[in-house]
C-alpha cells in the first residue's frame, strides 16, 4: 500500500524539480524584498495579505535566495514539514497511518503544479495540523500543559498568515474547555492558556507592523477594503469544486473511516479534534466562496490523516472495510498521479514564465539608477520581472485591478487618487500595460480610469509584446 505512494511521490517530486517561481509567489517575494530594503508594508506596497505571509517570504529570501532553484528548496522543506505534522497527528493509530497520510499529502500537493505553491492555504497546514496535535496530545495526557502552548503558538502563527484559521481555534478552545471540565480541572485555566499561547504571534505581528510604522495602512486595507469589498470579487457565477473527481474517492474513504470509527464506539479527543478539521477545511474552502483549488488545502491536510486513521487495524484485522478504503486509496492516488502529470507540463506556467523573461530583457539596460517602472498588472509577470529587475514602482500599487471595480465606494475613489498623486510625484520612465485584467477586462480597461489613460497617452509605445505593451517617458 505504501510504496506505490511513496514511488509515485518520488516520481511528481523529481518531475517538480525544475519548477519556476510563478503566479502568486513572486508577489509576496517582492513584497519581501521591498521590506527588507526599508519598505513599510500596506503604507508602501498596497496588498491584500496578512504579515505572517511577507515573514515567510522574507524568511525563504534570505535563507534560499529569489532563484527558482532556492524556491524549490523552499517548497520542498515546507511540503516536508507538513508531511510530518500530518505523521505526528496520524501516529496514534499505527506507523501505516502516519506514514500513509504523510506520503497521501506529498502527493496531493505535487500534483498541483508550480503554481500552487507558495499559496498562503499550504503555509497554513502544517500549522493547523500542529494545533491539532497539540490539543489532542493535553486532552490525552492533561498535565502536560506544554502541548497546549505549542499548538496555541503554532494555530496564533497560523492566524497571521490567514485569519480564517480563527474559526478552528473557536472550536478547538472549546475543545480544551470541554476536555478540562470533564477530566475535573479548570475549564478557564485550561482555555486561558491555551488562548494566550494563540494570541502571541498576531500580538508580535501587531507590535511589528505598529514598529514599522504600518498600523493605520493595515487597519484601512483590512477594514476598508479587504472585508468589504476584495472578499467578494472573484466569485464565480457558478458554483465550482476544482478537480472533483479527485475529492469522490477521497470523500469514500474518510467516510468509511469515520463510519468504521462511529462503529466501535472507541471515539477519543483526537477523532473528535480530526472531525473538527475536516468540518475546518470544508468551510475555510466554502466560506471564501471563490472555488480556487488551493483553498481546498486544509481539507486535503485533515483529510490525509483521516483516510488512514483505521486503515492498519481493518488491514491487520482483514475486515470488509480493508479492500474498499485500499481502492479509495488506489483510485484517488491514481488521480492525483495523472493529474500531477499533467500539471508538471502545463503550458501556462512557462508561457508566464517566458513573458517574465521577455520583459526583463525590455527594461533592462534601460532604467537608470533613479527610474523608477509603473506595472499595470495583477499575476501576468510585472512584479515578477520588478523582483528580478531589483526595481521600484512610483506608487504603492503592485496590482490594478483596485481601480476597476465597486467605482462608487470612497476606498476605490481614494486609490485611484493615491495612484495619481505617486504617479506624478515620479513620473516612471516605463509603463507597462498588461492585456489580462482580473477578474476581467482587457487593454480597454484604462479607458474606465481617465486619469490614467490621459497620463499614458504622453508616453510613447516602444514594444508590443504577447501579452503586454512597455509605455516609454
């Protein structure tokens, strides 16, 4: 059962190597990289993301490097780590638990291609899983407090990085109260601690932006635009489960787990804190209601434990339930297979990548020590070219899309004015104009910002690129 997975693993990891810092990635390790040359985030680099997420980046910066080669040690090391958390929550049920839901993990990931990683959903896993390990190790062993200020450092970290991780620690503090009140200790004691030991990182975080002179700029990107307005745009049309065919077989098998679990009647803290997980991950993918398959990654966390929670005693045991959970296994390995497969090779990634490359090579040479590059773009490969150009913009900006939608709200009205005043406190010597708006629009988008567009039109064309147009001074 095992070394199909692990081949097959082995075989989507050595096909990853050669993938390239693509899509999202880029965005925060430039936002990283502007930190650490003094930039101070949301008051300088307009973004959408928690901090934990630019400390993680700024973290793989400067232990791997911007190179595509440090990004995969990077992802590696990441995956890695994961991996065992899943291991180290799986272990209480057998060494066929901890290292299939390892390997199962691995493999759900490698079978997404470049551009799933470095997606703030997998940063969150291993964190999430930790947190879990360590409720479920106190509720087993209640004098060992440790374990409850570990995994409330390991879910506060979490919170940093995606604040969505909020609602597991919701449930998992009641978890504890439950759990202390039932054993006779004090239920507030017990979820005190564990809330303290929660709070630590978003405090440091706080106390790091408030540093950094950020405070006021994150409080009006979160409340003024982030909440109201971002958290609704992407959402399609239609309701959308990415790679569903892979989520039937997976579904089955945790089923049947839970199903063989509810049977015996032997139901612990750590089943009850895995179900929590999975009703977790189902609502952290639902609940952002924009069906993007990395959302999906706490789900695939939990769920790699849960699909071999009972696997080894059914195994050894030889029940009915061992060859229909084996299949399930099979299936949703196969799937993944294919789908990893089809990934390493998708067209996109390195037609993104070859535009990256195409853009450099425009600008650079061309931009002197003080110029400074305006790119109107949000993942096509302007700020991915900036990062490897080691070049600035002249507004706070990174993306457009900000400035096309929701027109009759005061925030977007105050971009765009933000956006006008940067502009021409620095006219940049380059413009460069991306033809895929997001989460829709053309060229033709400019013509909505007319301040914009009269700008642009004092600059002259000077390459037409598949993809973008570079606007000289």
């Amino acid at each position: 059962m095992l070394v199909p997975l692990a081949c097959l693993a082995a075989g989507l990891a050595w096909r990853s190597r050669g993938w390239p810092l693509v899509h999202d990635a880029p965005l925060m390790h430039y936002i990283a990289w502007r930190i650490g040359e003094g930039a101070v985030p949301y008051r300088d680099l307009f973004d959408m993301n928690f901090p934990g997420v630019y400390l993680i980046h700024l973290t793989a910066l400067r232990l791997f490097g911007a190179g595509d080669a440090g990004w995969r040690a990077f992802d590696l090391a990441w995956l890695a780590a994961t991996s065992l958390a899943a291991a180290a929550l799986a272990a209480a049920w057998g060494r066929l638990a901890a290292v299939g839901a390892a390997l199962f993990f691995a493999l759900y990931h490698l079978a997404g291609g470049a551009w799933q990683t470095g997606q703030r959903d997998f940063y969150l896993c291993p964190l999430l899983l930790l947190a879990a390990l360590g409720v479920s190790r106190w509720a087993e062993q209640p004098r060992a407090r440790s374990s409850l200020v570990w995994g409330g450092l390991a879910l506060g970290a979490g919170m940093t990085v995606k604040p969505h991780a909020g609602l597991f620690a919701a449930m998992l503090l009641v978890v504890v109260a439950v759990v202390a009140h039932r054993t006779g200790r004090s239920a507030a004691c017990a979820a005190a601690i564990f809330a303290a030991a929660i709070a630590a990182a978003p405090a440091a975080t706080t106390a790091w932006l408030a540093a950094k002179g950020a405070l006021a700029a994150w409080r009006e990107v979160v409340f003024d635009y982030l909440v109201p307005l971002y958290s609704k745009l992407g959402r399609p049309d239609r309701w959308t489960f990415h790679r569903w065919q892979v989520w039937i077989p997976i579904a089955v098998g945790v089923a049947l787990s839970a199903w063989s679990a509810l049977a015996r009647r032997r139901l612990g803290a750590r089943h009850t804190v895995l179900a929590l997980g999975l009703f977790y991950g189902l609502a952290h993918f639902v609940g952002q209601g924009k069906g993007w398959e990395y959302h999906l990654y706490p789900l695939a966390a939990f769920g790699a434990v849960a699909l071999f929670a009972e696997a080894g005693r059914h195994i050894e045991a030889r029940s009915s339930v061992a060859l229909p959970l084996l299949a399930c296994v099979a299936v949703a390995a196969v799937l993944l297979g294919l789908k990893g497969v089809e990934a390493a090779d998708a067209a996109w990634i390195w037609a993104k990548e070859r535009r990256v490359s195409a853009l450099v090579a425009d600008l650079e040479g061309r931009i002197g020590g003080g110029d400074v590059v305006q790119m109107l773009d949000t993942t096509e490969a302007g700020v991915h070219a900036l990062l490897r150009l080691h070049a600035v913009q002249p507004t706070r900006f990174l993306y457009d899309f900000h400035f096309y939608h929701d027109l009759e709200t005061p925030i977007v009205q105050k971009l765009r004015a933000d956006f006008i005043a940067g502009f021409d406190a620095h006219p940049p010597a380059f413009v460069v104009l991306f033809e895929r708006g997001w989460p829709a629009g053309g060229y033709e988008r400019i013509e909505r910002f007319e301040e914009l567009r009269r700008r642009l039109s004092t600059y002259r064309v000077v390459a037409r690129r598949d993809g973008y147009v570079v606007y000289a001074r």
